[in-house]
C-alpha cells in the first residue's frame, strides 16, 4: 500500500536505503527503500470537531501527549536535511491545532511543502486569501474531505453538516484564488455511483478529485463490512478511472483492481502499483511514533519513535521493522496467481485488519481469492489505540456508535478543550 507522490519530487538522490548501488528500475529501487520517504504523513493531533464512522486513526480526542510547537518544528528542521520534499498533514483535524498555521508557515520557510488535509472548519474566507497568497509560496495544497456528492450520502458517514462546510470551504478557496484544491474522497459502496458527480464539484471549484480507498482499520474496521464496494462496484471503479485517470488522482489507493486488466500487467492504473510500507511511505503520529503506514496505525507496525529513538532519520533508516518489510518479497501464496505482477497482492493494512495472512491475498482481490479467504477461520485483530470520544459529538454520523459513560477528563467531552480557537 502506497500513496505515491502526486507532483513531481524534488531532484535529490533516491538510492536503496542500506544498498551500496541502485537497483536495475525505479520499481526495484522503490521496493528496497529510499533514503527518505517520497510521502511523509504526520497526523499532528487526533482532535477533531467530527467524529467520522470511517476514520482509519479513531480520532476525536487530543493525546495529551502530542508533539510541542517546539518539538513540530525539530522535525521539520530534520526533514529539511533529509531533503523530504512535502509532507502531508493530517489528524484528526490538524487545523484545530492553535498552531497549525505557524507550523505550515515554518514549514515552507524550510523547503517543506505542505498538503494537509481538512475538514474545512476552519477555511474561513480570510484564511483562504492567506492561503492563496504570498506567505505560502506555492509550497501548500489543501484537501478537502468529501465523502458524498450530496450531503445525504456524505452526512450519513462524516456527520449532519459536514457537506455543507466542505462545500464552503472549497468555494472560500475558489473565490479567494487558491490553485488547484483537492477534493478528497474515500470510496464507499454507497459513494461508487456518484463519480461523475464528485468529478462535476471539483470542476465548479477549479479543484482536482482525488479518490482513495476505505481501509478497515481504525473505526473504518466497524464498518468495512457495510461499506466497503462491492465486487461489481469494483469493476465500475476501475473502469471510470481507466477512462478518467488522467485528471484524478487516486495515491496508489488502488492497484488491487490492476488485475481487471491482462495478465501482462498493461491494465495497470497510474502509478507505482505496489505497497510502499516501510519503503516509500510511512507516517508519524502525534506523539511521535513513526508506523510503516498512514493506513496501519497498530502496534504490529510501529517502527519506532523519533523522541526517543534519535530522530525520524534514525527511524527511517535504522529501524527492524522497516529492513524486513524491504527485504525481497516472494509474494507469498499469491505469487503462484498470473495476476500477481499486476497488482503485487494487494494491501497489507487491508490484509491485517480483515485477520488474512500479508502473504496471502487481498480482502477485496478482484479474481475472488480474497473473498475465499476471508470464509476461513480468521482472527481479526484489536485495535492498539482508540481516541474516539465518549459521548458523540452532536453532529456523530449515523452510522456511528459508541459507548456512553461519563467523560473521565476534559479532553473526553471536547476534543479542543484547552485550546484557543480564535486564530
């Protein structure tokens, strides 16, 4: 599971970590690793003012834990040496951070690109103009979460409301002259038919679609089973994104559905078609814990911490965990299928999360394999962490449930208790 770069990286070595010369092809050399991540996602807080029924981290309260301002800006010197070129932020909710502005700011004033990912609660108009000017430099995209192309469907799984501040916020960024938004969807089988609709709201707000895939971890775990497309859904999918590729974005999400197309791998979707856990990608969280992947937030992926362990280049370059994952894969029971060198067996968070082998074949395979194995005795496992709130937040999507007990602590009833909201 990757999410490739979606603009062009910038021109700096890109040699194996741990590897004395770079593999024969770009596909070899991803495989064993970089020397730094091509895409680096931190979730800065898991606050957030939603509490949706997909959320792949289980956000919703702040970790009293997370990063300093200080501590954000050590790592964003690091990843300036290291030469990362952006990274994406996430949460939770990172705009309810009090300083999640001046981080974006250090950011780009230290050759870091920013793509963070929102909600829109806080894309005012007046933030959307900074956003549009000079202070950002170009160096900052912005992804609006949209998971409905009405507010029917989207409402039903981020929350009543929700619909309607992700629209404003793409019209603030349209009005203010903000280049190139993202509208951000996570496919569902209640969202496949609305494609063309997404593709039609991102083409009112001058913005580009950008679809991914719902994973079964986090919260999206309790409702993978309700949620997750269909097989014919599938085939739909991959058919509206073989005829529309070109201009949506889709971060690797799907190179499962490759094997639709020839044996010989020619049906591929865009991009690198294989899962750069650990390799090309990984995230770090809110306290610092660095996982393999932004999708596989669970102790069995946790590479280290950068507090503790020397750094995120220490991590990135020394951790076990990340030497095993690239180390030369044999593929496992899929490498015997003809269709493997097309979609390279899937993804490993939708593999672990659903309790199937990672040797084995994806959950969602599209030649029916994964749906065989997931009939066989299987053991799902727990979550490591959960920040869900205790009492649901009045916009709680329908499909939400959680327990009711009174809130232990201030950060259980609020998600932004303590934090000043007025910037």
């Amino acid at each position: 599971m990757t999410l490739a770069p979606e603009r062009p990286a910038a021109p700096r070595p890109a040699m194996a970590a741990g590897s004395p010369t770079a593999p024969a092809s770009l596909v070899q050399q991803f495989e064993l690793g970089l020397d730094a991540p091509i895409c680096l996602t931190w979730e800065l807080t898991y606050a957030c003012n939603l509490a949706c029924a997909h959320c792949l981290s289980s956000s919703g309260r702040r970790d009293p834990r997370e990063l300093s301002t200080e501590q954000c800006k050590a790592v964003i010197d690091e990843l300036e040496r290291m030469q990362v070129f952006y990274v994406n932020i996430g949460g939770g909710e990172p705009t309810v951070r009090p300083d999640f502005w001046e981080l974006v700011e250090y950011a780009v004033a230290h050759h870091v690109g920013v793509k963070f990912s929102t909600n829109g609660v806080r894309l005012t108009p007046e933030r959307a103009r900074w956003l549009a000017g000079p202070a950002t430099g170009g160096y900052v995209d912005v992804q609006i979460s949209l998971d409905g192309a009405t507010a029917e469907v989207n409402d039903r799984v981020r929350g009543p409301g929700s619909y309607d501040t992700a629209i404003t916020a793409l019209r603030n960024l349209h009005e203010a002259g903000f280049a190139d938004a993202k509208v951000s969807v996570v496919c569902t089988r209640e969202n496949i038919g609305q494609l063309d609709e997404f593709k039609a709201i991102a083409d009112r707000y001058g913005a580009t679609l950008r679809l991914t895939r719902l994973r079964p971890s986090g919260r999206g775990a309790d409702v993978w089973d309700e949620l997750h497309p269909l097989p014919a859904q599938q085939r739909e999918l991959y058919d509206w994104l073989m005829a529309n590729g070109e201009k949506v974005l889709t971060g690797d999400s799907f190179f499962h559905l490759a094997a639709f197309g020839p044996e010989d791998g020619s049906g591929a979707l865009p991009g690198l078609n294989l899962c750069g856990a650990g390799r090309v990608v990984c995230l770090i969280d809110p306290i610092g814990d660095v996982y393999a992947c932004p999708f596989a937030i669970h102790e069995e992926f946790l590479a280290g911490n950068i507090l503790t362990d020397g750094g995120f280049g220490r991590v990135w370059q020394d951790s076990e965990l990340f030497a095993e994952l690239r180390a030369p894969q044999t593929g496992g029971a899929c490498a015997s299928c003809s269709f493997y060198d097309s979609c390279r067996g899937g993804c490993m968070a939708a593999k672990f999360f659903t309790g199937l082998p990672l040797d084995g074949p994806d959950p969602e395979c599209v030649q029916g394999y994964g749906e065989h194995a997931l009939t066989a005795p299987r053991e799902v496992p727990a979550a490591s962490q959960d920040h869900s709130r205790v009492v649901p937040p009045r916009n709680a999507p329908v499909l939400l449930t959680l327990q009711r007990r009174p809130p232990a602590s201030a950060c259980d009833e609020s998600p932004l208790a303590g934090m000043d909201l007025s910037s």
